[in-house]
C-alpha cells in the first residue's frame, strides 16, 4: 500500500499539543507502512501570521524525534511545500471551477453578508450564505473589480464520505454552506489549498482532527468537481482536558516547548501521546513503548472514536518511569541546562560544581517528575540558605536544649570526619545517634533542616557529601547560634 500523509500547520502561533497528537499518528502511520511523511506550511491566513512560527514547530517535531521527507526545509519533488509560494496554482485551479460551473463570483459586501446572517439568527435559521450570486449571469460579475470566488455546493441530495474510523459518513447537502474558496486579496481559503495541495503532493491519506470532519464534505465535492480521485479520510477523536472541556492554557503546558521547559523527556512525551486515544490492544497492559515498538503496534482501526482525554498525571507518571531508566551520566546532561537556567550552575560547568552535579544526580532520580524539579529540590547545595527559623531546628519530642546539644554534637563529629563521602559520613552519625540515645529520625531530621532549609529533601548523606565539609559545618555553626540565642532570649532575667 502507497502511504503519503502530510501535517500542516498554520504558523499562527506555537504547535498545540493536541495538534502535535495528530501528526504522531501521521508519522507512525508512515513509517509503519514505509511511506512518506510531508510537511506542508498552510499560511494563507495572513492576518494571524506569527513570524518564526515555523522554526518554531520543526524545533519541537525535531526535539520529538519526528523527521520528515519532504517539506519547506528539506525540499522535494512537489514543491514550494509553503502555500503563500503557490498562489498561481490556487487562482488556475479557482478558474477552472467556474470554467466547469462548480463554482461562481459573488461580490456581496461585508455589510450586506452580516445583514443576512443578522436575519437568519433571528429568524432561527442556520447561518450561511444565502446565494445571492449564486444564479446570476457568468459575465454579471467583472474579474477585475472585488469580489470573491465561491463553490457551487450542490443544493439537494447527500454527499457521503468514508472514512476510515468511522465509516461512511452522510451529510445533507442543504446544509453545507456555498464555501469561499479564493479571497478578494487572491489568497485562498484552507478549503481550496488544502484539496489542491493534498491532490498535487499525493497524499494518500488524510489524518486529522475529529474538528475537520464538518468540512469533509466540501473537499470531497471539490475531488469530484477536479475528477481527482479521492484520498482516504481518517478524523481522530479531539483532545480533551481532565474535565471534559477541549485542551486549554487553563490545563497547563499545551505547547511542545512549554513541555520541554517543563523537564518532559521528549521520548515520554511521543510515548504518551501515541497513547492519547489509540490503544494497543485487548489485555495488552503494556502502556510504555519504545519507538520501534509503537511503530510495530500502531494500527488505525485502534484509535477509540471518543475524544481522548489528556492525563497531566499519567503523562508526570510514564515522565519519571523514563527519568528512572536513564543512566545516571545522561540524566545529569540532561538536568544540567536546568540548573544553569536556574543560576544555580556556572556556564560552562566548572570541575568543582561537575564533582558535586555527579553526586546529587543518582540521589534525586527517583523523586524527580520532570526535570525542572530538580531546582526546588537541589539548589540548596550551590547556594547559601538562610539560618533556618529556631522552631524549625527542634527535633520531634526533643526540647530546645536537647536540640543544640545535638547539633553541637554533630559538628563536632563531623569536623573530625576524614573522607568527605556519603559512604564515609553515614557509619558515624548513626552511631552518634546512637550514643545520644536518641531516633535517627530525630538526629538527621535536625541535620536536614540546618543544611538545607527544608524538612523534605534529597537523601541526607549523599547531600552532606555534595555540599562539602566547610558549607556544611558553618551552616550547623549558624544553626547552633541561632537556636542558642532563641534559648537565652526565651530563659528567665
């Protein structure tokens, strides 16, 4: 089987995640059936263009791992692959429309258009246009003044289109609006490009979204107004937000790279949105794949006709499975851009802040989500803290005074400790916790609040050993006089 699919956006803004779902599916699909994989640049809507909106959306496909074989920036056969580049097309193939009566000028006004549907609404009707131009004489409307160019949507009847997920599809032909398909500036609309483009580069099949399959109709009669033969239609389900409602900002991160801001793998993140309403099958319980295992899988007749629902939780979820697998060395690569943003490590690292990024990587791997969590969690070690509060220094059923013994006590040990390791530090203290008659809990609960400011952090011993010896004993020095002063203020005159 010939498999040619296309993704095109329009560089109106950043790659919608939803959208980016959908040219998952294009891809694999491809692949899966050693076919091509084109992209095309839809940006006859002038008014909503976004400068560097394209390399914009190559960077996020190609940080996905997406690749393509024809496109803007690679070339091809069936080139210029950017609609605005193939304006003579668009206005031939809209000439030879009306040529064979599919189609005919109207020269409405704006005022009038908005004065029909003004009346429609009240009168409870459907809003489209009502054909004012539709009948007139051929040569009632000049070429050369304004005007716009109109399909001739049959009036009667159905137009039926198959579709893959859904089969045949039936439309009533009195309800499909007489579609704009040239402009009055000479750009055409998404309905006449798309069919024209998709005709012209041989595409094969036609994925997209649930939201598109409204205008299917209109393409289809467009094939057949060409004599083209038509391509297969296949309209997944729409994305939806946890609560039911289309994937917004309001749901978190909706752009590619918002979610690699965020610290998501992008191997996670193809992994979860092939998953976004397609499943592997029956009793396959299996929800993380590799590449080449998804390419293997992935079958059309899979994907559910309901609209998926986009799980932040279950994409943190599969994030951190794909955190834990990787080697602690490209992990630590992969963080470090995050603790540069951060301030938190020098550009280009330094061999003394390498020694101690080598250290917290293997600690933290577990806890992380994404890899921005790796700042909040971390910055401790290359910045100073604040003496934590007095209240927060006293261990749990301790008194203030058992406290600064303690901490007193662990200086001491601490300062006589000859190997500064996380190996080395642990045997010593749990000793000493020991010998104070006191919980581990208790002893390096106090220690963790000194030297790092937080009651919850990366496993005390490995984070001793980052933050060395000298960061470590002055912030328990500082603790020391901090919770000693609070004693000798709350004593009695």
């Amino acid at each position: 089987m010939t498999v040619r699919v296309r993704f095109a956006p329009s560089p109106t803004g950043q790659p919608h995640i939803g959208n980016i779902r959908t040219v998952v599916f294009n891809w694999l699909f491809a692949r899966q059936h050693g076919g091509q994989f084109i992209i095309r640049v839809e940006d006859t809507d002038r008014t909503r263009y976004v400068p560097d909106a394209v390399n914009v959306m190559f960077n996020s496909l190609r940080w996905l791992g997406l690749d393509w074989d024809e496109g803007p920036d690679v070339g091809g056969p069936h080139g210029p692959y950017v609609q605005s580049e193939r304006l003579p097309i668009y206005r031939e193939k809209a000439q030879e429309l009306l040529d064979k009566g599919w189609a005919y000028r109207c020269n409405c006004s704006p005022e009038r258009l908005e004065r029909v549907r003004e009346e429609q609404r009240a009168r409870g009707e459907m809003i489209m246009y009502d054909g004012h131009c539709r009948d007139l004489p051929a040569n009632a409307i000049s070429p050369d003044e304004p005007h716009v160019i109109r399909l001739k949507m049959p009036r009667e009847g159905q137009t039926q289109v198959h579709d893959m997920l859904k089969g045949e599809v039936v439309f009533e032909n009195s309800g499909i609006d007489d579609q704009v398909l040239l402009k009055s500036d000479g750009f055409p609309t998404y309905h006449l490009a798309v069919v024209v483009d998709d005709y012209l580069m041989q595409i094969t099949h036609i994925i997209r979204g649930d939201d598109w399959l409204s205008s299917a109709p209109k393409h289809v009669t467009l094939y057949r107004a060409f004599g083209w033969e038509l391509p297969e239609f296949a309209h997944v389900p729409l994305v939806l937000g946890a609560d039911g409602r289309k994937l917004g900002k309001r749901h978190g991160a909706i752009s590619v790279a918002e979610f690699e801001r965020q610290g998501y793998l992008p191997e996670a993140l193809f992994n979860f949105l092939a998953l976004v309403g397609w499943a592997p099958g029956e009793g396959v319980d299996q929800e993380v794949f590799s590449r080449e295992e998804l390419l293997q899988r992935f079958d059309m007749k899979r994907v559910n006709l309901a609209p998926a629902v986009f799980s932040y939780e279950k994409l943190d979820w599969m994030n951190g499975v794909y955190i834990r697998a990787l080697s602690p060395e490209a992990l630590m690569e992969r963080l470090i851009p995050f603790w540069q943003d951060a301030g938190l490590v020098p550009y280009p690292v330094t061999t003394e802040s390498l020694a101690q990024l080598q250290v917290m990587t293997p600690i933290v791997q577990e806890r992380l989500k994404v890899l921005k969590d790796v700042v909040p969690l971390t910055d401790f070690v290359f910045a100073d803290i604040p003496t934590p509060a007095p209240e927060a220094l006293i261990g749990p059923k301790m008194t203030a005074e058992q406290s600064l013994q303690t901490l007193e006590a662990v200086r001491s040990l601490l300062a006589g400790v000859l190997n500064w390791d996380a190996a080395s530090l642990e045997p010593p203290l749990r000793q000493l916790c020991k010998d104070l008659g006191l919980k581990a809990g208790q002893v390096l609960g106090i220690i963790r609040v000194a030297t790092s400011g937080k009651e919850v952090a990366p496993p005390l011993f490995g984070s001793l050993e980052a933050l060395g010896r000298h960061a470590t004993l002055q912030r328990l020095r500082r603790a020391e006089d901090a919770l000693a002063a609070s004693i000798q203020q709350a004593s009695p005159a």
